[in-house]
C-alpha cells in the first residue's frame, strides 16, 4: 500500500514539474521581450540586416531620392555612404578627420555643408547629398566608392564600397524596385498609433500624399513602385508610429503574426497602414 502511494505521489510530482515547465515555455515563447527587433532587406539571394532605427533612417533617405525621381541607384549610393559615415544615425559629434562632422552624413559645417543645425536635420542632410550626387557626370554608372567619394571627399575613399551590398538591397525594397522585400520583426507597441502622424511624416519623406484617414487607418491610392515605396517605408517604420499592419497589392505585412509579407485578400489598389488601438 505504501508503495502504491509512494507512486502516485511520485506520478503527480512530475505531472506538477511538466506542467510547470510547459506554463514556463508558454509564457516565454509569448513573452515580447525575447522578440529581437530588427529590418532585413532580402533581393535575390542576399540578405541585409539593419537595426530598426538603422532602417527607419534608410526609408527617410529612399523615399527622399523617390521624391526628387532620382534612380534608385542614387539611394543605393546614399546609403552605403551614411552606413559609412554615421552606421545610418543621426550622431552629433564628428571624429579626428573631421571634429565639426554631424548629422548622416557627417557633413562639416566649415566646409561649407549649412549650419550645424541645418546638418542635424536628416531632411536637409540628405537633400544637401543629392545635390551634390546630381551634379556628378554619370554618377547612375559610377562605382559608388567614386560617387561618394565626389561628393564627401573622405579622407577614406575606398571605406565606402563594402556597404554597397546593404545599400543595394534596401535601396532597392525601400524604392519600391523589389516587392515585399522588406520586413522588420518588432514586440508590439505600447502605445496608441495616430494616423495624423502617419501622413506628416509621410509628406515630409514623399512630399504631400493624397491620403484618407478612416479610424485607424490611413489609406493612399497609388500603385507600382510607389506603391511598395510607401509600403515599405510604412514597415521600416512601424516601431515609431506604433503601426501593426500594411496592406498593398494582396500582400499584407502584419506586426503580431512576425511572418513577413504574406499573400491576402488585400485589394491591388490603396495602400492601407493600420497603426495600434488605445489600451483599455
């Protein structure tokens, strides 16, 4: 008889241990802290991987040159050159070559680049670049070592061509050029998104969109490249403006799922960005 306790005992033990050890798994496989945030740009058979604030400044810089109707090769050649010069971050503080260097860019405001502040803003750092890139003979065809180069004038040329790969890949998801090429794995956000905040951030990286806001949507009827320019822009920014789905030409990009752009019923015409709902 007391062996026979001695077993049950023992049996619901381990039953006690196992289902601890399942609640455990459970709850750290749903747990958001263990969701590594990051943006990959995947074009053919390379795959590139930045950090989301990485990525947020590379769409900034895309949609601008889409903006401008520069070739996509041109943000394939800003991008490589930022990746450079600040790892694609807005620092404040230059180096030894260049002690007054700021901004993307590290544009130096004694040789003539704008002010310190003027260099501080990402809008004006890369319009300021592509003017200098467009006047460039033939910079489309160039190695990008030799475009950066005639427009930075580094103490470094040749630093710029091992970021041509990244620049590539997301120069070419972030212009719309490689379709549902770009997805970033994110924890959900904390906060509420605002559609109004959507479409001023837009305008400033595009220009001004013709967009609808309906609840927490907002809506854009364009297609093509411009199309998955802003879809993609709208991915590498979700972790700001607190988006959680994109919809364009019957794909979708969806922030929970964490699976990359999959097939769906969403229409080949608007682009639709859906940002997160108050907590209650």
């Amino acid at each position: 008889m007391r062996r026979f306790r001695r077993a049950i005992v023992a049996v619901l033990a381990l039953a006690l241990v196992a289902g601890a050890i399942y609640a455990i798994v459970v709850v750290l496989q749903r747990s958001e802290t263990l969701v590594t945030e990051r943006c990959v740009a995947v074009v053919g058979s390379e795959s590139h991987e930045l950090a989301t604030d990485q990525a947020a400044n590379a769409s900034l810089i895309s949609a601008i040159s889409v903006k401008r109707g520069l070739p996509p090769r041109a943000a394939s050649i800003a991008l490589a050159t930022a990746m450079q010069e600040s790892r694609l971050r807005n620092i404040n503080y230059g180096d030894d070559a260049g002690p007054d260097s700021r901004g993307l860019f590290q544009q130096r405001p004694s040789q003539g680049w704008g002010t310190e502040a003027q260099v501080m803003d990402p809008v004006y750092a890369t319009n300021a670049f592509y003017d200098g890139l467009v006047k460039v003979p033939g910079f489309e065809t160039m190695e990008i070592t030799q475009a950066a180069q005639a427009v930075q004038r580094s103490a470094f040329p040749r630093a710029y061509a091992q970021h041509e790969p990244m620049g590539r890949a997301f120069a070419s998801a972030l212009t719309g050029h490689s379709e549902s090429s770009l997805n970033c794995e994110l924890r959900m956000p904390e906060a509420a998104g605002d559609p109004a905040a959507v479409v001023d951030e837009l305008s400033t990286a595009f220009g001004t969109q013709a967009a609808t806001v309906q609840g927490r949507t907002v809506q854009l009827d364009i297609a093509g490249t411009q199309a998955w320019a802003v879809a993609h822009w709208a991915v590498a920014n979700a972790k700001t403006l607190s988006i959680t789905q994109v919809d364009v030409a019957g794909q979708t990009w969806n922030r929970e799922k964490r699976n990359g752009w999959q097939a769906s019923a969403a229409p080949s015409g608007p682009v639709t960005i859906t940002v997160s709902a108050p907590t209650t």
